[in-house]
C-alpha cells in the first residue's frame, strides 16, 4: 500500500482476534472460544503455535497480551 504500513496478513489478525477474544473474556478460553466461534481445543492449539513462533514475528501490528496472561 502507499501509505508505507504493511497490510497484515490472515495469520496475523486470526492472531489478534483470539488475543482480543481473550482480552474481552478475562483469559477465559471457553468463551474466548465460543465468541469467534471456535472449538476451544482449536484455540489451545492456536496459542500453543504461537508460542512457539520465531523471535522475528512482528507482534508490533497486534495488540498482543503477555504469554502467561493467556496461559491457564
């Protein structure tokens, strides 16, 4: 885009919808889950991919919380 700011890709804002899902729910991942429609086991293996990202992912875009808010 013109504006110099890089488009986020998919994986980033499927990324930041489950960090905000979380944020709205007090770190509950049940109904983090439910409000985006997910099953949770597929948000546990969600977080659990991100986790294990390289130092260079570029959270800068998200409004990511600290990993042990979202660990339960």
């Amino acid at each position: 885009m013109g504006d110099g700011k890089a488009f986020p890709t998919l994986a980033e804002v499927e990324k930041r919808l489950i960090y905000l899902a979380l944020k709205k729910t007090s770190n509950n991942r049940n109904e983090a889950a439910n409000l985006i429609g997910i099953n949770v086991r597929t948000l546990r293996n969600k977080l659990k991919e991100y986790e294990g990202g390289s130092a260079s992912d570029d959270d800068s875009m998200l409004d990511v919380p600290p990993k042990e808010a979202v660990q339960k």
